[in-house]
C-alpha cells in the first residue's frame, strides 16, 4: 500500500514537466488551425488565400506548409516574411502588386508564379539560390532586363516571359530548360550566341513580337527543339537576302515550326518526319518532285505582309472566273501557272518573289449573252449550232454555173 502512495506521489518537477508538455501539444493544435481568411487542406500544408483582398501575409500559417497561394491580393512587399518556410515547394503571388520578386524566397522552392504584377527588373540575386526551383512564372509584367548567372537554375525546366518588354533574347538563359515563352513582347533581335549552350530547349515561342529578319544560324545549336512559333511578326519579306539563312534553316530542321515567314502555310520545318513543307506558290526544296500541289486556304499567321493582289488570287472565290473556266491542272503543275513547269533547283526567296500571278487565265472563254436577251452561256451556244446547221453548202451545178458565167461577161475597161 505504501509503495502505491509512492508511485502516485509525483515530485513537483515532474508535474511542472507535465504541465509544459500539455502546454506545448495544446499550443501546436493551435498553430495548426488555418487561417481564418484561407482554405487548407492535405492536413493544413497546402493553402489557398486567393481573392481575399490581403495586403500582408497573413498571420498563423503553419511552419510546414507546402504549397501557399497568394494570387489575386493586393500584396505590395513580401521581402523576408517567407524564408522561414523551409518545405515550401509551390509558391503563387501572381496578380498582386510587387514591383520586384519577394527576397529570401525559401530554397526548397521547386515553383514560383509571379505573372500579373508590376516587376521592371530581374537581379542576379534574386534567382541565384534557388537550386530547386523548377519552373518560374514571370509573364504579364513590366520586365526590361533580366540577369541570369551562369551555372544557376540548373533545374530550371519552364520559363515564361510573355507580355513583358523585351527588346532582345535574354542572354545566359538556364541551360537546361526545355521550355521559353518570350511571346508578345517588343523582340527585335537575338544575339549571337544568346542560345548556344540550350541544348534541352524543346519548346520555343517567339510569336506576337517585333521581327523583322533573323538569322537561321541562332537556332542551329538548338539540338533538342521541338515546336517553334514565329507568327505574328513583321517580317520583311521584301528583302530576299535578310531571310534566306532562315528560310534555308527551316527545309533541314526536324523541329516544328508554326507560322512560316512570308508563307501562307501555317507549318513547316519537320525535315526528318514529313517532308519540306511548301505552299502551292513556293517551289519545292532541291530534288523534290510535286506530284500534286493543291492551293489551300489562306491562314492568318503572317496575314498582312502578303500584297493585296496576292491575297486576292489565293482566293478562287475573288477570281473573275471560276475552276469550270479555267484549264485543268497537269500533275506537277500548280494551278494558275498553265504549262510553266516547277524548277527543280530554285532559291528561297521572299514573298516579293513568290510566283503569286494576278493575271487571269488565259484560256479561251465563250462569250456570255446577257441576262436581257433571255439567254445564258447554254443558250447562246445552243443557238450558234442551230445556225451552223441552216448554212448549208450550195450544190455543185449552182457552183459551176456561177464560174461559167463570170467568164462569159466581158469586163469593161
């Protein structure tokens, strides 16, 4: 009985030690709650305070969390209030109001979106330490210049930099990315060399910028591209000698490439899988054979630097005539061209040189009869018959009378 009084009986260290340890498990079921202003989920570590109108961090979020979605706030500066989530992987601060991108970011960060703010600037420092990071989002805000250090972001797999303002390719890009969205920006240049050490970049868009020319040879170190997008650009198509690298670097390259320079077919590239991609106005590459080229349909990629009278013959349904009026076209013929024969050697040259003719057919047409005579081409033709068949030749008696009596009249002098 006295050993029982002695086990029950607890020095006061001991309860005191007890007291702290509930104190501690209570206040970590505290910490624990979520943000009254959020939603959380998969046990509190993933959460969400989008569309709150928050102007700060809010307070209360758990020290592990792993995924934290700030976009659609009004947050002006998240400098420093971040570092201490060292399992965050997937933070989201896009359509808020940062004018650069939050300082001492955790390092374990594998995704960063920061799309829809007012950021001007991409320091060296701002991204040299995240070795993890995976993909970053930079689209849709006011980026002039960014600064990558070499060596850095060796995990980076996606970059976008859409909808910012560029005037040229940023140079030291992540070496082993695999996919760059630098559409929609004020691109006018790349640099040589700004792209010879990617060779992972698979995915690659250029379209909606500025482009006037640009030199095949940039893309020729791209050993892994796969799709390429270059419409939406004012490229000059007059000057034959500014795109024939280009133009020639798109008959070898297996890489797709949407939005053809001075074409009217929306895709070509794909040397190794299908074949030279050419329109009906273009000659095929040296040594190819056309057994059949139709004319198809005019697509807006490079819409607006075609002339207006080119347009206006891709179109059979613009023509004067229509494809019963016009001579069939012979295999290996395009049509409209009636007997010239495609060159088997030709240079690629700009939509200036394009065999777009706006001459019409030339072959021989009956003519019409107008509405108001009551009749049509049918009639018309129907009626020349009949009259050939009434116009008969006068038989042979009527003939040789006719000669013998012009002899037998004397001609006066």
């Amino acid at each position: 009985m006295r050993k029982m009084r002695r086990a029950l009986k607890m020095p006061p260290c001991t309860q005191l030690s007890c007291i702290l340890l509930l104190l501690l498990v209570l206040g970590g079921g505290v910490l624990s709650i979520c943000p009254s202003m959020c939603t959380c989920t998969r046990g509190h570590r993933a959460v969400d305070c989008s569309g709150r109108g928050l102007t700060q961090l809010p307070e209360g979020l758990q020290h592990n969390i792993r995924a934290l979605n700030l976009s659609q706030n009004r947050i002006h500066n998240l400098d420093g209030l971040l570092g201490h989530f060292a399992h965050l992987r997937t933070l989201d601060v896009s359509h808020n109001r940062l004018s650069h991108l939050p300082g001492g970011l955790p390092r374990a960060l594998w995704v960063v979106r920061a799309a829809g703010n007012r950021i001007r600037h991409l320091e060296k420092n701002d991204t040299a330490y995240h070795w993890n990071l995976r993909e970053l989002d930079l689209s849709a805000n006011q980026l002039e210049r960014v600064v990558f250090i070499n060596n850095t972001l060796t995990n980076l797999l996606s970059l976008n930099l859409s909808h910012n303002k560029f005037w040229t390719v940023p140079t030291n890009m992540p070496a082993n990315l695999e996919s760059a969205d630098l559409s929609h920006n004020y691109l006018v240049q790349i640099l040589p060399g700004s792209l010879d050490r990617m060779p992972h970049l698979a995915r690659f868009y250029l379209h909606g910028n500025r482009f006037t020319a640009v030199s095949g040879h940039v893309f020729g170190r791209l050993e892994g591209l796969q799709l390429l997008t270059l419409y939406d650009n004012p490229w000059a198509c007059e000057e034959e000698e500014a795109l024939t690298e280009l133009l020639a670097w798109m008959q070898v390259t297996p890489a797709r490439v949407v939005g053809c320079p001075c074409y009217t077919r929306p895709i070509c590239g794909q040397a190794a899988t299908g074949g030279w991609h050419f329109n009906s106005n273009t000659f095929p590459p040296e040594g190819g054979h056309v057994h059949h080229v139709s004319r198809p349909p005019m697509q807006a990629v490079t819409s607006g630097y075609l002339s207006k009278s080119a347009l206006f013959n891709m179109n059979p349904a613009h023509n004067g005539s229509s494809d019963s009026d016009s001579a069939p076209t012979p295999p290996g013929h395009a049509p409209g061209d009636h007997g010239r024969s495609l060159s088997p050697a030709p240079s690629l040259t700009s939509t200036a040189h394009v065999s777009l003719s706006t001459q019409t057919s030339t072959t021989t047409r009956p003519r019409r009869v107008s509405k108001a005579g009551g009749m049509g081409r049918g009639a018309g033709a129907r009626m020349g018959h009949s009259t050939s068949d009434r116009l008969k030749a006068p038989p042979s008696t009527t003939i040789a009378l006719t000669v013998l009596f012009a002899f037998a009249i004397p001609t006066t002098s």
